[in-house]
C-alpha cells in the first residue's frame, strides 16, 4: 500500500479498525472518547482510512491495532482528516507521519483535477506533524468552527 518504511513488527492497512479498537485509540491515545454507537457509523461514513497494527515478534502476540486516520470528505474537492490517533507506548516512531502520509498521498492519487481543500483540526500535540506535512494555520483568513449538539442528555 505504501513505501514508507515502518519499524519492525508494525503491519499498515487500509480500512478501519475494529469498533472496540477504535473506541479504545482514540480514548488511550488523548482524543475525545466516543461510544461503539458512535464508531459503528465510522467505516461507511468515511473516504479512506487506514491503521497500523503491531504485533511483538518476541512473544508472537497477535496484531493489535496501535494507530490510525481517517479522511471524511466528498471524493471530489473537500477533504477532511479526521480520528488521527497513535497509542502513547507506540508514539515517537513515526507512526503519525506514515499515517498522514498514507492518508495524503491517497487525496492526491484519487482526488480529480483541480484543487482538492483537505482541512483537520489540530490539538496541541499534533500540530508539529501536520506543520512537517504541509499544514497551515488558516487563521486570520478561515477560522475553524464547531457546534456539539448532545444527545446524551435527551
């Protein structure tokens, strides 16, 4: 799927992990938590997705998803990165940046002629990535916008 070298015992995939997977990576690994409810809607609300597994050699442990991202979009010109999320005892080894390298280069294999706008909100601990990645602060031009509508409490 990619060229990007990846440490040994890490597999990439496309697709999305498992629901009970994907709760816990993004929950672990610092990002808002979201309920199996929610995560249930994530593979066919998505564009592309991909994650990373590692499986420990040493013990011959099975694959565990440690790593993923997604991209939520139209296909056409908008896209938007979403769910990037690497588990904190496999951080500082480049997974991120596979990630979102795998991730962009999909956009701009698939995306058709013209511009494709590829948007994602960045926490403080991922800004230096997406900044190595081409990303720029939209501010003072666009300013990212949100409204959370909870329906726990309905």
């Amino acid at each position: 799927m990619t060229s990007l070298s990846l440490p040994p015992g890490y597999t990439l995939h496309e697709g999305y992990p498992p629901v009970p997977d994907y709760v816990h990576l993004r929950s672990a690994s610092g990002l808002t938590p979201k309920t199996a409810s929610q995560a249930a809607y994530v593979a066919n609300g998505s564009w592309f997705g991909c994650y990373i597994t590692y499986t420990d050699e040493m013990t011959g442990s099975s694959a565990q998803p440690v790593g993923m991202g997604r991209i939520i979009g139209d296909g056409g010109w908008y896209f938007h990165i979403a769910d990037m999320a690497v588990l904190p005892d496999h951080q500082r080894r480049g997974l991120g940046d596979i990630i979102m390298k795998t991730l962009l280069a999909r956009i701009r294999r698939e995306a058709p002629e013209g511009v494709a706008y590829v948007t994602l909100f960045a926490d403080e601990p991922g800004r230096r990535l997406y900044s190595r990645n081409g990303f720029a602060d939209s501010m003072p031009k666009e300013m990212g916008m949100t409204l959370l509508i909870d329906k726990s409490s309905v």
